[in-house]
C-alpha cells in the first residue's frame, strides 16, 4: 500500500504532460536528479518505524523513480516539524555550452549512476550536537545537483523550451532545473514538509546561488506560521570585472541563462529593470538579493578562492601565470596581489553594505580562503573553525535563526584572523 501511494505521488507530480514526463524518466543529463533525492529523519526523542534510531553520518541515496521497487521503508516521514534542507553539498558550477553540460553526463554532477551509494551528512546537516548544536535533531534532507543550472533552467511551455532540445553525440539534453526543483518540493510537502513549523532552506556554491533564487518561493508553499529562513554558503557570485578587465563572469552567465531558458526562473523585478537581452544579470545576487522578502543569512568568505581562481583571475587574463601560485596559495600572494585582493574584498562590502543594514539579513563574511564552509564540521562548528567575534559559523547561524543576538559579523583584512590557520591549504582542480 505504501508502494502504491508513493507511485501515485509520483505520477501526479505538477501533473507534467507525458513530454516533460518522460523527460523527467530519461537517462539525460540535466534530468536524471529529478527522482534522485537523499532523504532521512533523524530522531532522538521519538524512533522512526522506517530508519534507524542510530543517528549516523553517512545515508543511503533514495532514488525516487525505483522507491517502489525498492521498499517504501527507505523514504521517512518527516515526523517532526522541523526540516533543514540541504541543497548542495559541495560545488557544482554550470554549464553553458553543449559541450560542457555534455561533459557532465558521465560525472556525479549529470547522473545518479556516478553519486555512489551514499552521502555524507556534516556540519549543517550533522546528527552530532557537539558539531550542530542547533540543528542537529532537525529532520535533514540533502537534494543531490545535476542540472547544471541552479535549479533554474526554465522551457516556455510543455511544448517549447526557451533553447530547443539539442542532440549531441546521441544524447538529448533537456534543461528542466525548475521543474526539478517544483518535483521535489511537492514530493517534500507529501510526506511532512506541509506541516513544518519551522524550516531552514541552504546551499552553497551554485547551491547557495539556487537557495537565493528559490528562498521566497520555499516559504510561499510553507505555513504562513511556520519560522522559514534562507541561508546561502559561498553563493554570492560578483559581477565583476577581472584583472584584464574583462566580463567574464557576466558572459559566462549570459550563456548559462540563455542556453538553459533561465530568465523566467528570475526575479522579474530584476527583469524588468533590466535593458531588452541583458536576463543574465539578475543570475548575480547584487541585482535582486534586496527583493528578497524572507530573512536570509550569507556565510561568503571575503577571499573566496573559488571566484578569485574562475571569476576574478581567470587563466585567459593571466596567460603568463604570473597569478597561479597566488590563486591557489593565498600565503604565496605578493603584496600587491594582496592589495588587488583587497580591492575585490572592498567591492563584496560595498555591495552588501545596504543589504546587511536589513534587520533579518544575517551575515558572517570572514578573511578565510576557502569556499562554501556550513558543509563541513570543521569550518561550520569545532574547535579550529574560523570565528569571528569569537563565534562559530555555526554559532553565528543559530543566533541569527532564533533571535537570540544580532548576527553580522564582518572580519577584518587578510591575514588579521588567526582563527583562518586551519585554512592554510594549496587549492586544486
């Protein structure tokens, strides 16, 4: 009977025209996630008749489309009114090309067949009070990303996609990011999220990006008593130029939001200030963060590694190498590298300066280099994470999520925190 009802969710699921549901079934690369969630409740004052009672770091990956071949006994209940979701993990990026989101196919980020069999559940997500001390007994579930897209990518209608579907190689990539997104929020409020009284949407990298975008609409389908927040890990990409003095990021994006249909994902106030062919600006969070109506936290970290090796020195700027050993080793910096750095730095607190002076925006920029820090234990909450104020990440998010103290914390310029040591790392890939 349990098969049964989850097989019916399943297939009434925003009630998709066979089109999109097949789309949805198919091995292709943006779509295989949509039936590919991790999902558990961890309980410690009430066992859960379908999971252990043993709390454990690491959860099986539930695949959604198989759940009633399976045994509906891996899906839980979310049987408490708590949810933290958990979009991303780690960093996926996007793709922008055929080529790229090809390349993806093969790979954790374009299908379940190479995620593995488990996924580890740490920092935000862990069961652990002495590494979560104020989220661990939530209910916990962790979407797995493969669409390329920030959950965005968006078709006109059931019948034509903002890009046609496109073949190369053989395979037919469909781009369906929002539709993904819708599937899994409605596959959510099935089993408990409709009851939430208090609820917590995060992600970070291109996850933090996609929490950002979807953060209203994660509290539009909730209770209007339930307590929704937003926090967004590493996801506040700047639209900046790099040291050629080149729009790289802005292009980038331009091809991402153009290939992926992504325009109608976006805040349409953004939209409409925009000039006619220019949607991919409103992909950056400096041009609609402040339409943001639901409390949001950022945790961004002011030399975050990532954007400073893709979005600030690129390779096609820096064709002698003259920045490698910098933007991989913030140690090995020259005293001017550090001065540009800092003018980087000085343009995220420019940017965030009116955000920030909002009552519900939480902020923890700290002078780490590093990238997306609420996933892992030792940055989010442990003895050697960075603190700021003398407090955690962890901490800071707790204060800020309950009310209990004014949580903006801004650190002061590379190398003044000490608590960063732990940090001390050559960056790869």
């Amino acid at each position: 009977m349990a098969d049964q009802r989850l097989l019916r969710r399943l297939m009434w699921w925003r009630k998709w025209a066979k089109r999109d549901w097949a789309i949805a079934a198919s091995a292709a690369v943006f779509a295989i996630s949509i039936v590919s969630i991790s999902l558990i409740s961890y309980s410690r004052t009430k066992p859960s008749h379908h999971l252990t009672t043993q709390p454990t770091p690491w959860v099986p990956l539930t695949l959604l489309s198989n759940a009633h071949h399976r045994g509906a006994s891996r899906l839980a209940t979310l049987e408490h009114s708590h949810l933290s979701l958990k979009v991303l993990p780690k960093g996926g990026g996007w793709c922008d090309s055929i080529d790229s989101c090809s390349s993806r196919m093969r790979t954790a980020l374009g299908s379940s067949k190479y995620m593995g069999s488990q996924v580890e559940f740490a920092g935000i997500l862990s069961p652990e009070s002495s590494q979560n001390p104020d989220f661990f007994n939530w209910n916990k579930v962790k979407i797995r990303y493969c669409d390329g897209g920030s959950f965005a990518g968006h078709p006109e209608s059931e019948f034509k996609a903002s890009s046609p579907d496109v073949f190369h190689n053989g395979t037919k990539l469909f781009f369906r990011g929002q539709l993904i997104w819708e599937a899994l929020m409605d596959e959510l409020l099935s089993i408990g999220l409709s009851n939430a009284r208090q609820a917590l949407l995060s992600g970070c990298s291109a996850g933090g990006l996609a929490t950002l975008i979807h953060c209203d609409d994660f509290q539009e389908i909730l209770p209007k008593t339930a307590n929704v927040k937003c926090l967004a890990d590493a996801g506040f990409f700047l639209n900046e130029k790099d040291i050629g003095g080149n729009r790289t990021i802005e292009s980038f994006y331009q091809d991402v939001v153009n290939l992926q249909g992504i325009a109608k994902s976006l805040d349409k106030d953004c939209i409409a200030r925009m000039e006619p062919g220019q949607p991919a600006k409103c992909f950056f969070p400096q041009e609609f963060i402040e339409n943001i109506k639901t409390s949001i936290f950022l945790v961004h970290p002011a030399y975050d590694f990532w954007q400073i090796k893709h979005i600030f020195v690129p390779d096609s700027s820096d064709p002698r190498g003259s920045w490698l050993s910098c933007k991989l080793n913030i140690n090995n910096c020259s005293p001017s590298q550090i001065e540009v750095l800092e003018g980087y730095r000085n343009s995220l607190l420019k940017l965030l300066s009116d955000v920030q002076r909002n009552k519900d925006v939480g902020v923890f920029i700290d002078s780490c280099f590093v990238h997306c820090q609420t996933w892992m234990s030792v940055t989010w909450h442990s003895p050697n994470s960075p603190r700021i104020n003398y407090r955690t990440i962890a901490e800071s998010v707790g204060d800020w999520y309950f009310n209990r103290k004014v949580a903006k914390h801004i650190d002061c310029p590379y190398p003044c925190n000490p608590t960063c040591y732990n940090m001390d790392f050559t960056v790869r890939g």
